[in-house]
C-alpha cells in the first residue's frame, strides 16, 4: 500500500489519509492491489477488477465522506465513468469509514434499490488473543499444504452460496479469490488454515500480512460443526502463528452478526467502522 499511495497528489492526500487510518478499509485495498486497481482519484478511490466483474467488493468506489441524499446522481455517474455502467457491470457500490455518531440521510439510495450495510472493525495484538480450549481429538488445525486443500474450501464456499445467487458468476468469484489468495502464498504473504474432522474440511479461514498488519479473511465453519470451538480454535492458531511477525491482527465483522461477539470474546477491540451501500 505504501508504493501505492506514494503517487498521490498533494491537494487530496489528507482525505486519502484519513480514510485509510482506517485499517478495514486499508486492508481491504491490499486484497484489492493484488489481482485489479486501485486509483486514487480527487472525489474518490476507485477500485477495479477487470479479470472479476461480478465481485461487488473489488469493482467499487471507497468516498472519502459519508454520502448523502443529494449526492446520488452524482455518485452513480462517477461509478459508470470509473467502474463501468449497468449493461457492463451488474452492480454499484460505495463504501466508506462510518462515524459512530453521525446520522446518516440515504432514504434516496433506498428508494433507488440500495441496500445499507455497516460492519466493525476489529484489532488486537497476536499475542492479545485468548487461546481456545482443547478441540475433540478428532479434529485438527492446520495450514493448508495437500492438494485437496483447496478443492475441499471451494465446495464449501458453493455450499454457503445463496440460492439467488446465479452459479455461473459466483463459480468466476470463487476462482477470481482462489487466485488472489494463492498469489499472496506464494509470496510468502499468509496461508489458509483449515479445520479438519478426520480428513473432511469442516472450517477454515485466511490470514495475510501487509507488513507488520495482518488480516483476517472469511472466517467460515459448516453449519453443523457450529458451536464446537473449530473459530476459536483457527483463530487462535492463526494468531500464534503471526505472533513473531505481526504488530496488529485485523478482523471485520457485520454489526448484526453473532461472529462480532465472539471475536470480542477472543480479545479483539472494536475499533472503527465500515459502512456501504449496494445496488445489483
């Protein structure tokens, strides 16, 4: 991120700033750098997937302050000029660092089709991270390393797929992340952890490092194997794995989900907010 930014024009690089002390939002955008673009523009930050134009969070515009009512039109142009218009692209998205206190006047993006969401951001230092009670000796945690790692972590991202989802375009979004994260890999970037019920893949998640700055990805447990300590058992791996080389750990979670509560439980800190709003 840092040879990124350093091309930024003096006259807007306070707001770019103050948006990426975020470091959900910061994060993000390393993800983002990997396999698209990421401009820095002097009304926004546009982000761009040209080999993935179906992953809402990687064709995208981050503001640099909340929007509001009256910047609708405005906003949907400069998405079509930097991203792509509705016949190219099926979706619109905006994101930015969310104020805990400030009220928000979007009743327009509702009414257009918009759907609002905010999630949490949460840190904590690797050593910070509460260890996880002993797991039943039929399960195990470990980084992936056999070739049917992967194959087992795709059909359990199609088994969480929503029924309304069109497969063709989550099959290209599932490949389009396998590859982002393989690259960061094989560059000596993170791993993928999984959880394992003998030889099944029952959970797993992502841990990747930019710099001293590690971020969590897509925590994820089968249903039935919920409740049985396999998140907390990742998590804490994860996080004593990255204890000789990471200052900060970085996890975001939705405000309304359960997975909020456990990471705090697990010694992480809210500590900023993310907000968006989506149209597909």
């Amino acid at each position: 991120m840092t040879k990124i930014m350093s091309s930024i024009d003096s006259t807007y690089q306070d707001q770019v700033e103050r948006v990426l002390s975020n470091p959900g939002l910061r994060t993000n955008l390393f993800f983002n750098a990997v396999s698209g673009t990421v401009d820095f523009t002097p009304a926004c930050i546009a982000i761009n997937s040209a080999t993935c134009r179906e992953y809402y969070f990687g064709n995208y515009l981050i503001l640099y302050q909340p929007p509001c009512d009256a910047d609708l039109d405005t906003l949907e142009s400069r998405f079509a000029a930097l991203i792509g218009k509705q016949e190219a692209i099926a979706h619109t998205v905006f994101v930015w660092s969310a104020d805990r206190i400030a009220p928000l006047y979007i009743a327009r993006f509702l009414q257009r089709g918009y759907s609002y969401a905010c999630e949490t951001v949460l840190l904590a230092r690797p050593e910070h991270v509460i260890s996880s009670t002993p797991l039943e000796s039929r399960f195990s945690i470990r980084r992936y390393h056999q070739p049917d790692d992967w194959t087992q972590w795709y059909a359990l991202q199609m088994e969480d797929k929503d029924a309304v989802q069109d497969d063709e375009k989550y099959h290209a979004y599932l490949r389009f992340l396998q590859a982002t994260y393989m690259t960061l890999i094989k560059q000596g970037r993170g791993a993928w952890w999984g959880a394992f019920d003998g030889t099944r893949q029952v959970a797993n998640l992502g841990l990747f490092f930019d710099g001293e700055v590690g971020r969590f990805q897509s925590v994820y447990t089968q249903e039935k194997y919920r409740n049985r300590g396999l998140c907390r058992a990742l998590l804490a791996a994860a996080a004593l794995d990255a204890s000789t080389s990471a200052q900060q750990l970085v996890i975001v979670a939705e405000d309304d989900h359960y997975a909020l509560r456990l990471y705090e439980k697990m010694g992480f800190k809210a500590a900023y907010k993310m907000a968006s709003l989506c149209k597909a």
